[in-house]
C-alpha cells in the first residue's frame, strides 16, 4: 500500500494499476529494514506500544 490510491489493487490480489508511480515499502520488495538501516547508524527499534514514537525511513531506487 503506497498510498497513491484510494485503495490499493494488492489487497483484492490484483496487480498495481499504476505500476509507474507506486512507491512500494522496503519490506515489499525483499529490503530488511534493519539490516539496511543499521549500516547507517540511524535508530530503529520494534516498538512495544502502538503509543511510541515511530523512526520514518525513505529510500530513492534508481533502475
């Protein structure tokens, strides 16, 4: 869900109707967050309580 539709097709296991500009999430595409992140020294926790403070992470995949 990458949030460029209203609803995303993935989750009626459709295929993306707008491949082009989907943004998928790292973990969507076979990245471990945690080992990526790390290598960048940047906090990053599993979170015990829906009340914590998230760490927001991007990435820019060039092909």
């Amino acid at each position: 869900d990458c949030a460029i539709c209203q609803e995303c097709a993935g989750f009626r296991e459709k295929p993306c109707v707008d491949p082009k500009r989907a943004r998928p999430a790292f973990h969507s595409v076979g990245i471990d967050v945690f080992a990526t992140v790390k290598q960048f020294d940047l906090p990053l926790a599993t979170l015990k309580s829906e009340d914590e403070v998230q760490n927001w992470y991007s990435a820019v995949f060039v092909e």
